[in-house]
C-alpha cells in the first residue's frame, strides 16, 4: 500500500513540476550557454531569458577554452541554478567583465538576485573582476549581489578574482548563504584598506537579521578587506566557520563581536589582520561598541537591539541573560603572523617620521575577548588553538616582502605596499600572489589553470600539524586537489520540517541537501526515481534530533535523469525534484 501511495505522490509531482519551457537554445529547464564573441554578452542572453513568460531555472555555461563577458548586471528575479561545466583539469568556465563606451567603462557587478524567498545556486565558476584590458571596476566590483529577504544561496566551487568591492554582499532580511569549497584571491583595492572584502552584509545600520551562515573548505587568498564580515551589528540566527585557509589579509578577517551562536574550528590563519590598526582607526573603527585594539577573534558584549533576539530584554537583567544564551565554540585553529610583517611594522612606529600614524599590532584575541571568556567560559568555549607556524610554500615569502610580485607588472609584496598605504592611507600599487592578467594578443584569453597556488604547492602547508577531525587543517584542497563533501550542520535552530531543493541542481554526480527537523523522530531520506522505486536511501530510518542537516547524495551508480527527494518523519512528507545529467 505504501509502495502504491509513494508511486501516486510521485507521479503527481511529475505532473506539476514537469512544464513546458521555451525553446530558447535547449529544451526543458536547461538553457546550455556557450561562450561567444565579445558582442553576444552573457547578461544580453541571460536577460533575453528572463524576460520571456517562464525563463529557464537552470544556466549551463559550457565553455572553458573562452570567457563569458558581460556588459550590464545580471538581473535575476527567480530561483536559478547557474552551473559550470569543468573543462580539462577541472577549468571552470570564466565570467569576466567586458569594456563599455560611457563615463564607467568596466561593469561593475555581474550577478544581482532580487526574488524574495528564492534559492540561488552557483556551482563550477571562475568570476573574474578583471576585465578584458586589465581594469578593475575599483568603485563598483561586485560578483554576486543578493538585495531580497530569506533568500538561500548555495555557492560551491567557485573562484572569485579580483573583486574591486565585494565578492559576495547582501542587504536582505533572513538570508542565508552555505559557502564551500570556493578561493576568494586578490581582493586588492589600492585606495582603501576596507574594500576588497569576500563576504559583506551591507545593512550596517537598523536591525536586519542573518539567518545561516555556513562558510567551510573554502580558500581567503591576499585580501584588503574583511574576509566575512556577516552580520555587522545585527543578530545571526547561526555563523558556521570551519576548514578555511586564511592567508594574507590587511584588516580584520571578521566583523562578528555580536556573534550569539558561531563555529569556527580547524581553520588556519594565517597573515591575518596584518595591517594593523592606525591611529585614525585606533580605538573606535574596528570596534563597535567598546573601544580597544581589534583581534582576530574579537567579541564584544551584545547591544539591547541583537540582545532582544534571543532574551526578553524588558527584564531589568537583560544583559546577563544575552551574555547567557550566547553558544560561542572557537576551537582547534591554528594562528601565525609572520615575523618578517610583525618586525617591518616596528621598524615602522620606531620611525620618528611616522609618529602620526602609529600602527597598533592585532593579535589572536585582545584583552576585552578575553574578559568575556573567562567570565562565561560555559557558553564562549575556546580551547585547541594554538600559535604555530603551517609553513607555507616559498612563494608566500615572496608575496609578504618581495619589492615585485609577478607576474602583475605594478605587483609589489605586502610590506611594501603596507608602507605605501600606511604613508598617505592610498596606494599606487598592488599586492597579491599570481594575479590574473589578461592577454588577448593571440585571440581568447582564459586564466591560469590549475591556479598557481596549486601547481607551485605554496599553500599545502609542511607543518606536519593535523586538526582534530583528520583532516589537514584548513582548505583540504591543498592536500586533496578535490571538493570536500559537506558535513551535517551543528547547532543549528530549526525553524519547522523543512526540505532544501538540491544544490546543485542539475547535477553529475553528487548533490547536497539540506532538511530540518523541528523535533526528534524516525527519519528517512531517500530518492525514488518517476516510477516510485527507490534507488538510493540516504538516511534509513535513523532517530534523529531536531536540528539542520546537510547530506550529499552520490547518485554515480544510475543513469541521467528525473529523480525525486524525498523525507519523511511520523506523518510528514516532503518531495523535490533532482535532475542526474551525465
């Protein structure tokens, strides 16, 4: 009987989610998107589809031997899978800025998702903010943008380069992002040491909610700017931060002192916060609420406005009862910061000449963090980190103190432009490690793969030094050369039974879901394909708690095709659909 129901669910679902489509270039929900010359952009194919009565909900770039260019934003106002298809040695394709006649000749950002409650998928993609004759839209570089609330974004396997602003930024209410195994690099914006940030909130003033945010084996390679800077001074339902490389970055890697429940584990940093703070920044910019000098790590005691998300603040001790609901893990990292940047700084303050603008050095922590651990070590767990040195590739060394970093012909190291920028608070350089340049002499141009980082080894770390979880610490990429899976999520607030669509989809051969459950039960997850045979069982009905998971499904052993997700627990049924493209 249950066979029969199951069979009869599914079949429905066939007949809802199965629609016709337009035939612009492909047939279903798949418009296939090859890469052409310089006067058919991608937002011009991207818009002529989106305009049309049901545009495609899947964009399948399949060129890697020439980049896609674009000449405006792309707007997109439905949930939408944007997928790569690699190339020879895993290239993605590359979407990179064309040149435009105007007062701004290099477009500024590339993807903007604006549908409320939507999901955005990106997956397999090389976003370049370079643009075609070596410019850089300093003022305006963004590569994704999401501007509505609750959206969920799913971005895996991407490369962001060269983002004058912001790799990724937000404005929305209750949107949550799930990062994974993306390389943000050279993020380098010589007029400010606050832009060139990978992940920006930016509502930085009123309350506007973050739900999740998840960011695991991921790389943050040379940036001016905030690494993630989630949040900023409103409330974060949950902040995940595990198994990144963190290597070179001039300002704090985090805006995060409200942080009321937060991960972050078996993550390396590396060069962080290595600018410093100057005068003029010293003591309020890179602290909210107290004053002091800024950290790594840095927490600060919750606001009333973050407080009175999770507490009834019209109790007379509101603030001890914030402090107390805070779930804080800090654990297992390792942190260094080279001597040759911690000795060219106090050649710097010893400098008579440079008595005006003293640089404070950032540590791991700061005194006022500190404080806060040891009053409420029950609730700010910190243990397992240490202060050692990975050992990086030679190449890092040269990109710390080289007076010329190749191959950009106006590269120079960190510590010179640290000089540089610290003298007159400008720069007329860059900094940074194999930056992508642009030749297109001999006809199309594509980036360097695999990335140099890759070939030259400099960031697979010779420490010998293991994380707690058997995994190298940081970007396993280094090690692995692949993607890592992505783990179920931990502490976590359910909001309801709920079933992510899948990320990515289409897929070949692996996927990711998300679920949660609002209580403990009986769990199943299986896929069945249209005739409502199962042929993959995920979870086998297993207790579980209430809380989110994420779970990959490998579907390697069946053929392309329509298939179904579908969970289950007591009288609860949820069902997605999944396409297998091999």
């Amino acid at each position: 009987m249950k066979q029969l129901f199951t069979a009869a669910f599914l079949l429905a679902m066939v007949v809802l989610v199965i629609a016709p489509t337009p035939s612009y270039g492909a047939a279903g929900d798949t418009l296939v998107v090859y890469a052409t010359p310089i006067t058919v952009t991608l937002d011009s194919v991207i818009a002529h589809d989106q305009s049309l009565a049901t545009p495609h909900i899947v964009y399948k770039l399949v060129s890697t031997d020439t980049p896609y260019v674009f000449n405006k934003t792309i707007v997109i106002n439905n949930s939408v899978t944007i997928i790569g298809n690699l190339g020879t040695g895993n290239r993605p394709p590359c979407i990179q800025p064309n040149v435009i006649t105007g007062p701004v000749t290099v477009p500024g950002h590339l993807f903007t998702f604006t549908k409320a409650r939507s999901h955005v998928y990106l997956k397999n993609l090389y976003l370049l903010g370079l643009s075609i004759n070596n410019t850089i839209n300093l003022g305006d570089g963004f590569g994704v943008t999401v501007t509505a609330d609750s959206v969920k974004c799913y971005i895996d396997n991407v490369v962001f380069e060269q983002w004058g602003q912001f790799g990724i930024n937000y404005s929305g209410n209750w949107d949550s992002f799930w990062i994974t195994n993306c390389k943000f690099r050279n993020f380098v914006n010589p007029g400010s040491c606050y832009t060139g940030e990978a992940i920006r909130f930016r509502n930085d003033l009123g309350h506007f909610p973050t739900d999740t945010m998840k960011v695991a084996y991921n790389t943050f390679f040379c940036l001016n700017g905030y690494v993630c800077a989630a949040g900023i001074t409103s409330y974060m339902r949950y902040f995940d931060f595990e198994h990144n490389t963190v290597a070179g970055v001039f300002k704090n890697p985090f805006f995060n002192m409200n942080a009321t429940n937060w991960n972050c584990s078996h993550n390396i940093f590396y060069a962080a916060y290595a600018g410093g703070m100057a005068n003029g920044e010293y003591p309020w910019w890179d602290r909210v609420w107290a004053p002091g000098v800024g950290a790594v790590i840095d927490l600060d005691t919750l606001n009333k406005a973050i407080a009175g998300s999770v507490v009834d603040t019209t109790q007379a001790n509101w603030i001890q009862l914030g402090e107390a609901a805070r779930n804080i893990q800090v654990k297992d990292n390792l942190y260094f910061m080279p001597t040759s940047i911690t000795s060219a700084i106090d050649t710097w303050n010893a400098d008579t000449v440079h008595n005006h603008n003293w640089i404070y050095k950032c540590g791991w922590t700061n005194p006022y963090t500190d404080t806060m651990v040891a009053r409420n070590s029950a609730h700010l767990q910190f243990s397992g980190n240490q202060k050692v040195d990975p050992v990086f590739g030679a190449g890092i060394a040269t990109m710390i103190a080289a007076s010329g970093t190749p191959p950009a012909s106006d590269g120079i190291g960190f510590i010179p432009w640290l000089r540089e920028f610290r003298t007159s608070d400008v720069a007329t350089h860059l900094w940074g490690y194999g930056q992508a340049i642009p030749d297109y002499s001999s006809g199309n141009w594509k980036p360097t793969w695999p990335l140099p980082e890759q070939t030259s080894n400099d960031l697979k770390y010779t420490s010998g030094a293991t994380a707690t979880d058997g995994k190298p610490y940081g970007d396993p990429f280094w090690f692995t050369g692949t993607e890592t899976g992505v783990a179920a999520q931990r502490n976590t607030v359910p909001i309801g039974f709920s079933l992510s669509e899948a990320y990515p989809n289409p897929f070949n051969p692996s996927t990711h879901i998300e679920y949660t459950l609002n209580k403990a039960g009986v769990t199943s997850l299986r896929v069945y394909n249209v005739l409502g045979q199962v042929v993959n069982t995920i979870v086998d009905n297993v207790n579980q708690t209430a809380g989110k998971y994420t779970v990959t499904i490998d579907m390697s052993r069946v053929t392309s095709g329509v298939y179904f997700t579908v969970l289950e627990q007591g009288g609860n049924r949820i069902a997605h659909k999944i396409v297998l493209m091999k």
